[in-house]
C-alpha cells in the first residue's frame, strides 16, 4: 500500500506489505508470536522488542480481529498508532477480489447483482465492525448511536488518523510532525 511504501522509506519494516510473514523470521524477535493485536498487557513489551528490528508494522485487518482493538494500549508511549480512514460510502464500494467475484465488475452490475451487494455482511459499515469489540452492524442491523460513539472513542485513542483522499498530504504532515524525512509518495496505489 502506498502508505506501507512511504514508511519503507524511511526504515526498516516487515517484507510483505510491512505485516510479518515467513519471509522475516529472521529479524522477528524471538520472544514475539505474531499474533495482532496485542493485548494492553502485551503492547510496551512488544512495542519495544519489535523495535529493535523494525521501525513500522502493519496491522490489516480483513477478517474481524480476535481481540478487541480497544484492548491495546494506543496511549503507549512506546508506539506511534496510526489508522488510515476512507469515507464509509466509498470504502462500501471499493471493489475487490471477493466482492467481483460474487458480484461482478462494477460496470457490469446487474440489478439483481447490485441488491446482493447491498444486502452482503462484508459490505456493511466494515470500519466500524473492526473497530468496536461486538462488531456493531456486522449483520446488517442499523448502526446505533452507542455504537458509533464506542468506535469514535476508539479512534481518539489513536496517535494520528489520516484521510486516504488527501494520503500524501498527511504521510508528508506525519513525517514533519515525526521529524522524519518526507518520502517520496507513490500516487494511485491508497488503500
């Protein structure tokens, strides 16, 4: 991903779109397992032992994470937490390998398809199902205003957020925040 790109650039991190694979072994500390996320109990601990071999890890999250993300310590002062967000329509519509394969090419779309779609659970407000621990809409019931709150709750404990429309601008704000050099900012790849 283009931000996965840009923290390469400034230092060391996992090979496979910067979340570890068999491929770092190697420079994986030990004493880590490579589960995600880590618990509050886990996060100084692993922040610091990770360090040691990287500057940057990425958690993906296409499946619903194990463990609650409230349960990390984002307020650690041994990790700099930052979630990259897409307007919730759009992201709804962003095309990928599953969603054209059970319903076609956009362009192509019949009707039918398109109500298939909108009725899909991996289709329904997918940030917020990760971000709160009962995963809030996940069956395509109306999001409550309890919910939202616990997942804008979560998102403050965050050290940054940054928008996908204007990616480059906040990897190149983040960077001077950080005191890092800008990196060079691949266009057309945000996700």
């Amino acid at each position: 991903t283009t931000f996965c790109d840009a923290m390469k650039q400034l230092g060391p991190a996992p090979a496979f779109a910067c979340m570890r694979d068999d491929r770092d072994r190697d420079e994986w500390p030990p004493s880590l397992d490579h589960h995600r996320p880590w618990t509050r109990d886990e996060t100084d601990g692993n922040a610091i032992a990770l360090r040691k071999a990287y500057h940057f890890l990425s958690w993906e999250f296409g499946i619903l994470p194990p463990t609650p993300l409230k349960d990390v310590d984002w307020e650690s002062p041994h990790l700099v937490s930052v979630i990259l967000m897409r307007d919730p329509l759009e992201r709804r519509l962003a095309a990928d390998a599953t969603v054209e394969k059970y319903f076609g090419e956009e362009e192509s779309r019949t009707e039918e398809e398109w109500w298939e779609f909108a009725e899909y659970e991996g289709s329904v407000n997918f940030v917020l199902t990760r971000l709160t621990p009962d995963r809030c809409g996940e069956k395509g019931e109306d999001t409550t205003e309890a919910c939202l709150e616990e997942g804008k709750e979560l998102l403050r404990r965050f050290t940054y957020i940054l928008d996908v429309q204007c990616l480059e601008e906040g990897i190149k704000a983040l960077s001077s925040e950080l005191g890092l050099p800008r990196p060079h900012v691949k266009r057309g790849i945000a996700n």
